[in-house]
C-alpha cells in the first residue's frame, strides 16, 4: 500500500477488483486525517514533538488499509473451497467463519485506532497554527469519515459471522466508538465554522 502512488490507488480502487474496497478506502482516510494534523503539528514549532506519534498512526493506518485487503481475499478463499462431501462442507464452513472475524477485526482496529487522532486534533484546535486551522477541521471531519466507514465494514462482515455472542460484543463496541466520534466529528465542525467565519 505505501509502495504505491495515489494514481496506482485510484486506479486500482476504480477497477473491477473486489479489492481495494470500501475497507481499505476507510483505513486510508485514517491515514490522511492523521497526516494532516501532523502537517500542522509541523507548521507550529511548539507542536512538533507530536510528529512522531502522528507519523506513527497514519503508517498504522496504511497497514490497517492493506490487512484489509489480505482479509478480504480471504473470505473470497474460503468460499471457493469444494463442498461436495460433508466434511469439505464443514471445513469450509469454518474457514468462511475465520475469515469473516478476521475480516471484520481490520476495520473494528481501525475505529479503535482513530480515537487516538482525537487528542492531538483537540490540542492543534486549540494551539495550532492559525494559518492552518481549516486544515484541523479537514482532519477532524475526514476522521469522522473513516470512522462511519469503518463501521459499515464491521457491519457487513458481522451480518454473515454465526457466532451470536462475538456479534454482541463487536456490535456494542463498534457502535459506542461510533457514537463518540459522531458527537465529537459534529461539534467540532460546528466549532470550526464559527471559528472561521468570525
């Protein structure tokens, strides 16, 4: 993923491969929304010692992108394994299983690994650099963004995994991060506007 150039993406993204997806975009859009908030730790000298820790997340993300990925064609894999006798017939119902979970852990790392963004986004709302604080609320909303699309692939994956209780508990954590980052994607825009406009 990180060999890659944006035009490579793109392009790949556009095509009629199952992957890159949807997945990989919102572990991508992760990845810029870090990225920006260190460009602007960069741009205001108090702030650079984040750049490391920021730096650190937006190559977690594009890691994040690619896993997702490799999960994907994994569930592709498990589906096209034989059935034709029972025991082929319940090896690949396991497999399908494994990889709808591990499919379905990418992007739930992600959400996770989001919140992460949000104390430094908060820290550069308040001391950043003025010149570049459009550039914040760009973070901010395209954290929020990744967020809710990381979401949707936790609940794609979760809809065809069997086990009830894993469902429960991913759904619940899942949905909680989502609410969170939701609330706070929206006041801060709301902040940001006014800050702006004033």
């Amino acid at each position: 993923m990180k060999e890659k150039t944006i035009g490579e993406y793109i392009e790949e993204l556009s095509s009629s491969s199952p992957t890159p997806g949807g997945g990989s975009v919102s572990c991508f859009l992760l990845s810029l929304s870090s990225s920006l908030s260190e460009m602007v730790c960069a741009l205001t000298p108090s702030l650079e010692r984040y750049i490391p820790e920021l730096k650190k997340l937006s190559d977690k993300f594009l890691k994040l992108a690619q896993m997702d990925e490799e999960a994907f064609n994994k569930v592709m894999k498990a589906y096209s394994l034989p059935k034709k006798t029972e025991e082929e017939k319940k090896k690949r119902r396991e497999a399908i299983q494994n990889a709808l979970k591990e499919a379905t852990e990418v992007p739930l790392e992600a959400m996770k690994k989001a919140k992460e963004i949000i104390p430094f986004v908060e820290i550069l709302l308040k001391d950043g650099n003025k010149n570049a604080i459009s550039d914040v609320g760009v973070s901010a909303v395209t954290l929020k963004a990744g967020v809710m699309s990381a979401y949707l692939n936790v609940l794609i994956n979760l809809k065809y995994i069997k086990d009830e209780r894993y469902r429960e508990k991913v759904s619940k954590e899942a949905d909680e991060i989502l609410n969170y980052v939701r609330k706070w994607g929206s006041d801060v825009f709301d902040s940001m506007k006014k800050m702006i406009s004033s």
